[in-house]
C-alpha cells in the first residue's frame, strides 16, 4: 500500500520530471565536474542545458494568478536579477545553484517557484512535499515570515521546525499536515529520528545559506536528510559564499543545475560602504559607546556572550538604548529583543554571531565589528544585515594596531577594498562616518524581554488554536499551531516554532520588496 501510494504520488504534481536519479551518489551525470580554485571557492559548474532566459516582470513567470496578486499586494512588482534569473527556471523543474550576498533575494528566488510547483497538492500527515533547510532559528523564522503571504495566496500549510521550542507541538503541526516544511537540520532529524516526520514524499529540496550549513556542522545531518528526499526531485542551493564543502553537496545531488551569481565576491555591492577604523585600545571603549549613541539603530558585533553583555551594561549606564543578543539567551528572549530593536525601543543591539544571519530590518544603515570577525564569511554575513534589497549602508570595523595585518588578509580574501582612517572618540572624523555622538550619560532601563513557559497544544491543526494565537505563534492562514521562532539555531539544537502569517518585519514593512525580496 505505501509502495503504491509513493509511486502515485511521484507521477502526480511538483511539476515537470527529470530523469529519475540515485539518492547519494557522489557524482551525477550531466554534470562536468568543477576545478577548485585557489582561495578557498571552487569553479562554478557549467550549465550543459541550455538556460532559459530571464525575466523583466514577474507577470512573465508561469506562477498562479493569486500569487501574482499576493506579489502585487506586498509591493514586490520587480524582480531582484537572481530571481530574474533563476525563476524561469525553476518554475520549469531545473536544479539551481544561487550564489548572492545576503539581501540579494534568494528567499523568493526559490521561495515562488517551490510554492507554485506544490500548490493544488495536499500533504498527508507526517508527509510534506516540499522542503527548505536553514542553518539558524533567526533564519527559518525569516524565511517563513517571507513566503507566509505567498504560501497562503497558493493554499499551502507550512511549518516551522527549529531548535529552542516545543518538540512536541512540532510534531503536532506535522501530524496535521503540513506541506511545506521550514527547518533546521538538527531539529528535523530529531522529528524524523521520532517517526514524526517522513521525507519521502518531498518533491522540491532548497538548501539556503549551505556555506554556513558545513561551517557548523551540520554537513552529515544534511546529507542525510538529502538522502532521503525523492530521488528524482528537484534541488536548489543557494548560498553567499561557495568552498569546497558546498562544493561536495553540488557535486552529490544538484544535476545539471542552471547556475547564478549575483556578485563574483559575494560581498561587496555598490550600496555598502566598508569602513576600517584605526583605534587606539585604550580609546576603543569610548569609540564604541559614542558610536551607539548615534541617532539611528545599528547592530554592534563582539566576539563573545560575556564581551556582549559587559557592553550592553556600559552603554545603557551611558544613557543608550542597548540590549544583548547571543547564544546564552532563551528563545524568548531572544525574540523579544529583536522585536524591540525592530520597534525601536532598543536602538543598539549588541550581538555574537547569532545574529550575523537571518535577520532582516529596514532602514539599518549602519553596522559595527567592535570585535574583527575571524574569517572573511563572518564578515560578509555580519554586513548584510545592512544594505538590504537595493539600500544603502556601512559596514565600520575597529581594528587596533595589533590586529591591523590580519584584517588586512580578511579583507583581501572579502574581496573588499575597504576606507581605511585613524579615529579617536569626540573627534569630526569618527562622526562623519558613523554618526557618533557624546551619549547623554543618563542610565536607561530596557524592560527585560519576558521568558514565557511553554503551552500545551491541543491539536496541530490552525484553527486548534486561534483563541490564543498571540501565544503560540498561530499563523492566519490555516498554518499549523507552532510556537514563534526567531532565533539562532545551535549545532543539531532541537526544539520548534511556527511563523505567523504575517511575521514582525512584515507588519512594518514599506511598499516595495524587502522582507520578501532579501529574507535570507
């Protein structure tokens, strides 16, 4: 009966069909293999089928008319040029491999064509047709924030499977069907490990920001879980930077896929301006305080959780508005500071790298390396938090002398040449570039996000819960009851949250495309 109801499954929806191909193996035919460079990025495959062209309109793409509506609604009327580029293929069941810096507009670029080839199909529970593995919480909250009008124009349930939550509401929602999944890959292989999850039937895989996917570990739960997809489905990848370990999972399940790159380094666009300031240590506390007292919002990043902490306490006895963001944070917390940054009640949000992905706020103009980051990868993805779809914005890095010839590597393998200028606090120079200001030095208080006890869930299905929706995170749209998530996932973490329809950035978001255009 199973056997049956696969193979009906596989000649009904997900669109036009390749020829089918073995799950795992290492190389795929139709597919010349890539020379790996020097300087850590391997060659780009070639394309041996010939690439559909791209697009000036979405009204040219094959999508549904609601979709089209949806997309009309939320302002997005043009597409970003790796959408332009990849939809028309995409919509026609071709492999993809995406490279773009962050803000780019990958989200859509895979997001459209994955909802418009499952739409008119129904999951069975446990089953979902269609996939997206993300690396960090932060990340899968914006990519279903990002896809939840779409998803909902196109009748599609979705969930949201990420570390830090309820396991069980998760499996609650996938019991009640759900046919797109948004996970990370930890949390997934718990659920599966469970008997809650089956990938069986999954049609469509995106594999988003697979370079941080390897750099944390995840590569063996990915391969994994890729190994269980249809083997005749289609994949598409999409990533900032290219090395040799993405360079395996092209080689291993991407087949004959119609290649884009945005920008060769991946980093540097002509809206972002890259800054390195040369400061004295023992004036760099007083830089870094005057900076945060700026008008304006700006994310400042160190190095570790203890360095976070100690600078929110400074700046806030200095009168600025700041608040924490790192690993050390529950769930909730964490999701109420980065709505209280979206909102403005925290101007300055002090993170580690668990913010460096996965967050998207308009109008964020400026961000801050109080601590240099260690490789060129955590450079560009700490700077795409600004200069977001089309935007402007700088990227200011504090180097002391000690560590000027190491970020002179980091820039060189960035692909960036960055402004380089001696400043010290109080002076014109530091407040042309980044807005700094003498704090008031009158102490705030930011109210401490609230840490909320977990609710039990009656049943997975939407209307389960609507009576309490403010809660546990119940979608609009007949999403399943999960819990929110917005924050970084940790190496094979577990735990789960379901978007709202209409997630924070969306409810702020102005007439044109950003949330939905530069999610990830």
């Amino acid at each position: 009966m199973d056997r049956a109801r696969t193979n009906d499954r596989r000649r009904s929806g997900g669109g036009p069909r390749r020829s089918p191909r073995t799950a795992g193996r290492s190389q795929n035919p139709g597919r010349r293999p890539a020379a790996a460079p020097q300087g850590g990025e391997f060659a780009l495959p070639k394309t041996i089928t010939p690439a559909l062209p791209a697009v000036d309109s979405f009204a040219e793409l094959d999508l549904p008319e609601r979709m089209l509506a949806a997309l009309t609604g939320e302002g997005v009327t043009v597409p970003f040029p790796i959408q332009a580029a990849t939809l028309p293929n995409s919509l026609a069941g071709r492999d993809v491999l995406g490279r773009g810096r962050t803000g780019s507009g990958k989200t859509l670029a895979f997001g459209l064509a994955l909802l418009a080839r499952t739409a008119g199909r129904r999951a069975e529970p446990r089953r979902p047709l269609a996939l997206v593995l993300v690396p960090t919480r932060e990340l899968a909250q914006q990519v279903t924030d990002a896809l939840a009008p779409y998803a909902r124009a196109a009748g599609l349930r979705s969930a949201t499977v990420v570390g830090g939550m309820s396991i069980g509401r998760q499996a609650s929602a996938l019991r009640g069907g759900a046919e797109v999944v948004v996970a990370t890959p930890g949390r997934l292989k718990d659920l599966i490990d469970r008997g809650d999850c089956h990938l069986a039937d999954v049609a469509i895989t995106v594999l988003d920001e697979a370079d941080q996917m390897t750099d944390m570990g995840f590569m063996p739960q990915v391969t994994a879980l890729l190994d269980q997809v249809r083997p005749d489905g289609q994949r598409m990848l999409f990533s900032a930077t290219l090395d040799r370990n993405v360079d395996r999972l092209v080689r291993r399940y991407l087949s004959d896929p119609v290649v884009h790159s945005v920008d060769p380094s991946a980093g540097a666009v002509t809206t972002m301006e890259h800054h390195v300031l040369h400061v004295h240590e023992a004036d760099k506390q007083a830089t870094t305080v005057e900076i945060a007292a700026r008008d304006g919002r700006v994310i400042m990043f160190l190095d570790t959780k203890h360095r976070v902490d100690r600078l929110v306490k400074q700046l806030l006895k200095s009168g600025v508005r700041a608040a924490g963001l790192h690993g050390g944070k529950s769930q909730p917390q964490r999701t109420r500071t980065l709505a209280q940054f979206k909102d403005g009640q925290v101007t300055a949000l002090v993170a580690t790298n668990v913010a460096a992905r996965g967050i998207h706020v308009d109008n964020l103009d400026l961000v801050v390396n109080v601590d240099p980051p260690g490789d060129h990868k955590d450079y560009l993805h700490r700077g795409g938090r600004t200069a977001r779809a089309g935007e402007s914005g700088s990227v200011v890095t504090l180097v002391t002398p000690d560590q000027r010839r190491d970020m002179t590597r980091l820039m060189a393998s960035a692909g960036i040449t960055p402004q380089v200028t001696p400043v010290r606090s109080g002076e014109a120079e530091l407040s042309r570039i980044t807005g700094a200001q003498a704090p008031s030095g009158v102490p705030v208080v930011i109210t401490a996000p609230v840490v909320e006890r977990p609710r039990r869930a009656a049943s997975g299905t939407g209307s389960s819960s609507r009576g309490r929706r403010g809660r546990s995170g119940q979608g609009r749209s007949g999403q399943a009851s999960v819990p929110q998530a917005r924050t970084g996932q940790g190496r094979g973490g577990s735990g789960g949250g379901q978007a709202r329809a209409a997630g924070e950035g969306a409810r702020r978001r102005p007439r044109r495309q950003s949330a939905g255009g530069s999610a990830a």
